[in-house]
C-alpha cells in the first residue's frame, strides 16, 4: 500500500510502477502529478484500488487499466483526462 495523499508531489507517474507486482493500494490524489497514466499500471495484477484524482493527469485512461480483474475502486475525478471508459 502506497498513500502519497495530500503531499505536494508534481512531475509523472513513472512507467516503472508496473514493477511493483504486490502493490494493492496507490493512493496519489490531491497533489500536482502530471502527465498520462502509463500502460504499465496494467501490469499491477493485485491492484485493490488507484486514486488519482484531484491531480492535473490528462491523455486518456489506457486499455491495460481493463485488465486489472481485482480493481475495486478508480478515482480520476478532477483530472484532465478524456475519451471513453
């Protein structure tokens, strides 16, 4: 479980989080975080739940995040992403 909640943090969310195979939890929301979500977040098979929201993330929601079966919940709001879900 990772919870950077309220912290200020800016630049991108790294493609190299795909390499955190055990992660359940990653929450990132209210802070200055940029860029896409990467595909690599896909590779997260044990992911429970990913909060970005309230972040400046934009591009759209890439195709792996459907493939993450134990996703329970996905915030995004307040983001400038688009395209379809």
């Amino acid at each position: 479980k990772y919870s950077f909640y309220e912290n200020d943090l800016s630049g991108t969310i790294p493609s190299e989080i795909g390499m955190l195979s055990q992660l359940q939890m990653f929450w990132l929301s209210n802070n200055y975080v940029d860029g896409t979500i990467p595909s690599e977040v896909g590779m997260l098979s044990q992911l429970l739940a990913l909060d970005l929201h309230n972040n400046g993330i934009s591009g759209f929601i890439p195709s792996q995040v459907g493939r993450l079966s134990q996703l329970q919940q996905l915030k995004l709001t307040d983001n400038n992403i688009e395209g379809t879900i």
